[in-house]
C-alpha cells in the first residue's frame, strides 16, 4: 500500500481500515481511493483476507498416563464484512487461537487412553474447530480447517508399543507355522496310513491269486494224470517253487548268505512241516 497525494491504493485479498481523527471511518476494498487527509482521514492499517495457517505443539497426557506431544493446525481467516471487528478487537491473534487448542485439546485427550487417542483424533480436531468457531466469530475471524496433523508419544513408549506389536505378530506367526506342520503330520499319516492299507488289499489279492492258481493247477493236473491225489500235486508244486526259489537266490548279486536244506528229500520235510503246521493250526481253533 503507498499513499501520496491523498491517494492510497489497497492491495487484492486485502482491506484497509481508515480513521479521522483517531477514530474508525471506513474499510476500503482493494484498488485505488482517494483519502484526503486534510480533513483529518489517515490509513490505520491494512486486514489480509487470505487464509492463514497456525501449527500448535501442545503437550498433554492421556487417560492411561502417557506423555504426548499433539500437533494441531488451524487454517483461519479474517471476514471482510466483519473487518473492523478483527482488526480492532484483538491484539494478537495467533496467540489468542493458540490458547483455545491448549484448552480444548488439555481437556479432551486426558479422558482417552493412548490407543483411542489415534483412533479417535478426528473427533478431537471436530471439538476444536468447534470451539474456535464460536469463540473466533465474535472477533471477526473464520475457522476454515482444523486439523490433527500429529500425535507423539515418549520415545520409549513408541519403543514399547511396537514391541508389543512385534509380539502380537511373532505369535500370530508361531500360531500358523504350528497349525501348518499339524496339517503336514496328519496329511503324512493319512498317506501312511492309505499306502499300508492299499499295501494290505495288494498282499491280500497277491495271495488269493496263488491260491486260485494253486487250485486250479491241482484241479487241471488230477483230471489229466488219472490215479493222481491231491498230495501228490501239492508235493510236485512244493517242488517247483523250491527250484525257483534256489534260482532266485542265485541269479541274485546283493543277496544275503541264506542256509536250507538241499536235496530232493528236503522237499518232502518242507511240505510236512508246513503240513503239520496247518493241521496243528486247524486244532487249536
């Protein structure tokens, strides 16, 4: 703003107060104006319309006992139809917005723990807002944004806390691991469990075959050889299963020393053994 020749221009987003004779006359919009001041008119000072931007530290405590720093911002800005207002009626007015953040947010915060502070900082920056608001009015001044914009606990406290975090999450993690190799061990014995039994039913129709063949080979062998029993098969079965048994083990490199006896008689002591076997067995039930 200059002033020569009684004329004062005003900038834009600007107001200028003018006073005659020490006393308020009029608020001047931006651009060009005459201002006599022969008769006594003189400009007081100019009001910025724009919007402004306060950041407040305010330290306090919470429900729980825990020290924070909480960092509000107020975008605020004066009123052009209630210039005079903001231009006389408060002296400083940064430090007069400063004083209403402390007192509501000291009254707020005490009643929440540290947790519902951060959940709740919304509802916070609402309460200030609306106590700027109604207190700001009345010197001209709108509210425009109020803002949480930072919550700072101690140090070591902010240490704890993401311990405790840590924690929660290292357990959650032990949980799952734990639940993983459960759900391993039980598919493994659900395995184990299937290929023993699907082993079994192999076993089992391994030795229904030898005996469907067994019996058919003494059925086919009694109606073609006349005067032949059923002794007398099994004992030439007995035999030939001897023979490929010694075959096996011979055409084998990796088998183990194996002591039986050898000879045509050994056959006839094998089949009574067995024979025996079965007949004590067939007692004792």
């Amino acid at each position: 703003m200059g002033q020569a020749l009684g004329c004062i221009q005003v900038e834009q987003s600007t107001v200028a107060i003018t006073e005659a004779f020490g006393k308020f006359d009029d608020v001047l919009q931006p651009g060009c104006h005459c201002l006599p001041w022969c008769f006594g008119k003189q400009a007081a000072g100019t009001l910025s319309l724009r919007v402004q931007q306060l950041d407040v530290r305010c330290e306090t405590k919470t429900k729980d006992n825990v020290f924070v720093n909480v960092v509000a911002s107020v975008q605020y800005r004066a009123l052009a139809e209630k210039a005079q207002d903001a231009f006389y009626k408060l002296s400083n007015t940064r430090a007069q917005i400063q004083s209403y953040v402390f007192d509501v947010i000291r009254a707020s915060v005490p009643k929440l723990e540290l947790d519902a502070v951060f959940e709740q900082k919304n509802d916070i920056a609402r309460a200030v807002e609306g106590e700027l608001e109604k207190a700001m009015s009345h010197y001209g001044y709108e509210i425009v944004q109020t803002l949480i914009v930072d919550i700072e606990p101690d140090e070591h406290v902010k240490r704890a806390m993401n311990e405790i975090n840590a924690a929660a999450r290292m357990r959650v993690a032990a949980n799952e691991k734990a639940e993983a190799e459960k759900i391993l061990q039980i598919k493994r014995a659900e395995g184990d469990a299937e290929s023993k039994y699907l082993a079994g039913l192999g076993v089992a129709r391994q030795r229904q075959a030898i005996v469907d063949g067994l019996r058919d080979s003494v059925l086919a062998f009694s109606e073609n050889v006349p005067g032949t029993s059923s002794k007398d098969v099994m004992d030439m079965v007995l035999v030939t299963q001897y023979f490929d048994t010694m075959k096996e083990i011979g055409a084998s490199s990796k088998s183990n020393s194996v002591f039986i006896p050898h000879g045509p008689g050994a056959v006839r002591d094998i089949a009574s053994q067995i024979r025996d076997g079965l007949l004590q067995a067939s007692q004792n039930n």
